[in-house]
C-alpha cells in the first residue's frame, strides 16, 4: 500500500503529551510532519501543570528523526488557543492539520455535581475546541486548506452514567462541527468527530483493567491519520472506534409523519395516535443540515 505521508505539513495535537495525543504526535512525525506537541501537563483531573510531558514527547520525535516544537498553553483560553496557533506559525509557518485532543474528567453523578465541576471539564472540551480552532481556521481559509478533528464520545452520543458534563462537552464538539463543516468546506477545510476507545490514564477508572491489552491508544490513530490526509474527503462525520473496530456513526432522523395542514391546530392526541409512524425509525437517515428538516415537512410547506 502506499503510504499515508505528511511531508511539508504542520500538524497542532493538543493534549499531546500522554495517552492518545501522544500516539497521534509520534505518528504525525514519523510520517513527515512537523508537529506542534501542546500539552500544559495536568494531572487526570486537571490540576497542576508541568513542561516534562510536552517535552518528553518532543524529545522523542527528535530522536526519531523527526520535528516538533512544545507549546505548553492552555486550550481553554483565547489567548492559549492564539498561542498554540502562533508557536504552529513561528516554528513552521503554517497550520495544515489541528487535533483537538486535549481534555480531563471530574466525574460525579449530575445532582452531586458542582457548577465548578461542569465548568472546569466543558471549559476545557467545549470551550478549548472553540479557542483553539477559531484562530486555526482563521490561518487554514486564507490557505485554502485544513483537515480538523475534533474528539467527541460516547458518553455524549450515547451516555455513561455520572459523566453529564463530559457528555454535554462531547456532544457538543459534535453540535460545532456540524456547523464548521458547512463554513469550511468552500476553503477546502474538512472537519470531522472521533469517538475513540481506549485504556489509558482518563478511562483506567471507567474501563476494566484486563481490556487494556486489547483497547490500547494506537488503535485510535489509523483513522485520525487518514482523515487528517490531504486524499481524504469525508467532511462533517462521526467516527466511533477502539481495539482495531472502526465505524461511522451518526445522528438521524425519521422520516416522521406530516399531521394536519400547516394551518389547523394539532391536538396532542392526534401525535398520540400517529405516535408509532412518528416515531418509526427504518428509514431514518442523517441530514445534511439544519435546512433539510424543511424538507420532510414536504406538503406542510407547501
């Protein structure tokens, strides 16, 4: 098979000193690229902060023969976020590829949780992903080019029990994507979501122990390589994965049922006895976008 290369390419990985960011690096790096390794190196609930993580990776991808430069900002700011891109453009002069990665857990079931809990984790997914990817979309339009990722869950595309902010955080990432696939597509911006799966320094509690041979990090990396390619054209999807298993997965909607005439009140009685074709999902299908609602509103709207 041809190789996936990355030559002349600048990849950002933020949260790319331990566990799956560091995966990503390495494999950005031995594949040509030079790589921003951001990673303000926090312990797995976010406190603290060290420069050792960034730079053992670093190090790393140096003795590899490869290239990368540290960035030890947080994501969750505005100014981190115009940091992180600003070190992408002294150090290499471009940003190509942007993987949102960086994030930790503060778990606790939704009605003991404290507003700083919710905060702190939806501060560092949500609000991270937006301070680090405005200012890195801003350099990939004037270029004509960008591949993203951002890392959504299954937590928020399913749900996991006493993970409300976590999820929120995730599903959310999935909300921003949807709307950025639509804004970059004309510049040749492709964004995407994974949901990987993975043992690893934020799950140890959550997965169980004698998984971990088999769920480990490099198994996420196939597929956040290949959709960050130059050949790849996927634009606005969901990716779940772990342990060598790969599939899109999206959100859907049925073809529903069309009650009344677009100008007749509509009792709820009518939704109860139309509520098994209204909520009959074998044709259910993804949308494009907002607009396509309108669409099965069919002779409603008419």
């Amino acid at each position: 098979m041809e190789q996936i290369r990355f030559d002349g390419k600048v990849v950002i990985v933020t949260g790319a000193g331990t566990g799956l960011g560091r995966e990503y690096a390495l494999e950005f790096a031995g594949r040509g690229a030079s790589v921003v390794v951001n990673d303000l190196g926090v312990a797995r609930d976010g406190t603290g902060s060290t420069h050792s993580a960034a730079d053992a990776v670093v190090d790393e991808i140096a003795q590899r023969g490869g290239k990368a430069v540290a960035n030890y900002d947080s994501v969750a700011t505005p100014e981190g976020g115009r940091s992180i891109v600003k070190t992408a453009l002294d150090a290499f002069g471009a940003v190509d590829v942007l993987v949102n990665n960086a994030g930790f857990l503060r778990d606790k079931s939704f009605t003991k949780m404290t507003i700083e809990e919710w905060d702190a984790v939806t501060g560092v997914h949500l609000r991270g992903a937006f301070c680090v990817t405005q200012p890195t979309l801003t350099v990939m339009r004037e270029r004509g080019y960008g591949r993203i990722i951002v890392t959504a869950s299954t937590a928020g595309v399913f749900g996991n029990f006493g993970q409300s902010n976590y999820g929120a955080a995730k599903m959310g990432l999935v909300g921003l994507m949807n709307v950025l696939k639509l804004e970059g597509a004309k510049y040749n911006v492709h964004i995407n979501a994974i949901a990987p799966n993975a043992y690893s320094r934020m799950t140890e509690d959550l997965i169980p122990k004698e998984l971990a041979p088999k769920l480990q990090a490099k198994f996420n990396v196939p597929m956040v390589v290949y959709l960050c390619s130059e050949e790849c054209r996927e634009n606005g999807s969901i990716f779940t994965m772990g342990a060598g298993w790969y599939a899109k997965t999206a959100v859907v909607c049925a073809p529903g049922a069309c009650l009344g005439d677009g100008s007749r009140a509509i009792p709820a009685e009518e939704v109860r006895e139309n509520f098994a074709k209204i909520t009959d999902m074998t044709e259910a299908r993804p949308l494009g976008s907002a607009l396509d609602v309108f669409g099965l509103m069919g002779p409603l709207l008419s």
